[in-house]
C-alpha cells in the first residue's frame, strides 16, 4: 500500500504517469521496527516517479506527498518527522525540524569516536493498530484545553515553565501528562541542538536518556523491552545515551556508545536482554547519510 499510496497521490496532485513501471525494491532496514522503513519506500517511491516523470518537484514537496500517503491512504495519522529525515537527510549532520512550519537547519553531529548503535528489541510493532493515533489526540485534547488560558496554537511555543503555570487547566491528568512529554520534550530538543552546536556530545546524551524518561512515565509508549535495552545501556561503559526511536510500543533504542566499548555493550546488553526477555536483539551500527536521491 506504500508505494501504491503514493502514486495515487500524486495522482490526485495531477502528475499522472502515461504508463506503468517495473520497479524493484531492496532494503536492509527491519519491518516494524520504528525505523521508518514505511516512510523509506514512500519518499523512495516519490523520488522515483519525479526523476521518472521529469516532474521537477523539489524535496520538500515530495516529503509531503509521501506524508500524505500514509495519513490518507494507509491510515496512519502520523506527522512529517520521518519523511522529512528520509528525503533531507544530510551526512554526518542532525535535522531541527518545526514540523508546523517546515522550517529546518542542519547542525553537525561530531561524534567524535563514538558511533550511533541501535538495538533492535525484536519485538515487531504496527502503529496503525497501536495507540499512536490516540496519544496524538490526547495531545490535541490538552491543547484545546490549554487555549482556554493562553493564546497559543501548538505546544511546543510553551517554555517548561509557562506549561507548568496553566497545567492545571488541563482537567484530565493522562492528557496533562502527554502534554507535559510534548512541551518537555521539544525544549529538550532546543537544548539538544545547543549541545551539539557546542560539540557536547555528553550533554546531548544526558538530554537523550531524559527523553526516554519521559517517553517511559508521561507519554508511555516504551513497555518492557525499550525499557530494558535503554536501561541496560545506560549501565555500560562508554554509553552517552540511550533512548527509544520511532513510534514506541516495541522496535528500537538508538544508542551513542564509544567505538571501543561497542563490542562489550553489544555482548552485555545482548546477553542481559536475552535472559530477561527471553529471545535476542539485534544491533546496527550506524552513520549518517545524504537523504533519497537517484545513484549515479
């Protein structure tokens, strides 16, 4: 339905092929794993069908394309977080994105003798049938409820002061805590660009665990096995941070580890895993890559 998706809405945009295509896919990234793997093959499809088509779209609108996609025709009410990292991708650097605006920067990611590790907990998840969609409408729930005291039309405008100050307008204490990740968790995110721009990869680990932290007790979309792993890894020689990636509920945990203790967090983490959880994760060292483009 990915791809399909895809093409049906570029369709409806006006860019209708004259004919069809013989196309092969081929990826190494894990189904279900909050990878977005979903996201991959849709902004991969929209790249091909431009480069095809000599349509002449530029990256941004056919992030959009593939967003839309998969909120319309797979039913997936999810935001534009992953395509946008899929089709803006730049090496060795992180993205600061203001998904309402579409407004983004680059800040360079020197990890200096560390790698991104990231942990595969093996247990697949499908966020159509999770709670994504409804901790995204507890969101929307909380900020109407927000914009009854205070002039505002997201909840990343609020510092983590000013959220706590009017929190109590929030009647629903499972919608105050969702919000609380959502205000929390975007500062951490404006302070983690400020690390990076500093080149205090410490620091930005620190923000990293706190966000799991966060993830696991007011957002709740981690469970036992994100757990585990982020736990485990915070108990290892050489880690920075740890927390979980994608949509929650199972899939990945993203780790910055010191390139000579990969090896003993690979086994420690490996082994403690496999004897709490009962089967083994998986692990991919990383780097960061250029976004979808045609191969020379």
């Amino acid at each position: 339905n990915y791809p399909v998706g895809v093409v049906r809405v570029m369709e409806d945009a006006g860019h209708r092929a004259a004919h069809g295509f013989d196309i092969v896919l081929y990826g190494t990234l894990p189904n279900g794993a909050g990878l977005s793997s979903s996201a991959s093959i849709e902004v991969l499809m929209a790249v091909i069908l431009n480069d095809e088509l000599n349509l002449g779209i530029d990256m941004v609108e056919l992030v959009k394309f593939s967003q839309k996609a998969e909120n319309e025709f797979v039913g997936m009410n999810c935001g534009i977080m992953d395509q946008f990292a899929v089709g803006m991708g730049k090496k060795d650097c992180a993205i600061l994105l203001d998904c309402n605006t579409l407004s983004y920067r680059y800040s360079k990611l020197a990890l200096d003798g560390c790698s991104i590790v990231i942990t595969n907990t093996n247990k697949t998840h499908s966020l159509v049938t999770s709670a994504y969609n409804e901790r995204r409408t507890q969101c929307e729930s909380a900020l109407k409820a927000l914009q009854k005291v205070k002039p505002i039309k997201a909840l990343g405008e609020l510092t983590n002061a000013e959220f706590d100050a009017i929190a109590s307008a929030i009647p629903d204490p499972v919608e105050r805590r969702r919000a609380r990740h959502a205000v929390y968790e975007n500062n951490r995110t404006l302070e983690a660009v400020k690390a990076l721009e500093a080149n205090d990869v410490k620091r930005f680990g620190e923000l990293m665990n706190a966000s799991h932290v966060s993830l696991r007790d007011d957002y709740e979309v981690t469970g036992p096995e994100l757990d585990t792993l982020a736990e485990l890894a915070w108990q290892q020689d050489g880690v920075l941070g740890s927390r979980m990636t994608g949509g929650g509920f199972a899939g990945c945990t993203v780790s910055i580890v010191r390139d000579a203790d990969i090896p003993a967090f690979e086994k420690n983490v490996g082994d403690a895993y496999t004897a709490k959880i009962g089967y083994a994760p998986s692990f991919y060292v990383a780097n960061i890559a250029d976004g979808a483009r045609r191969l020379s």
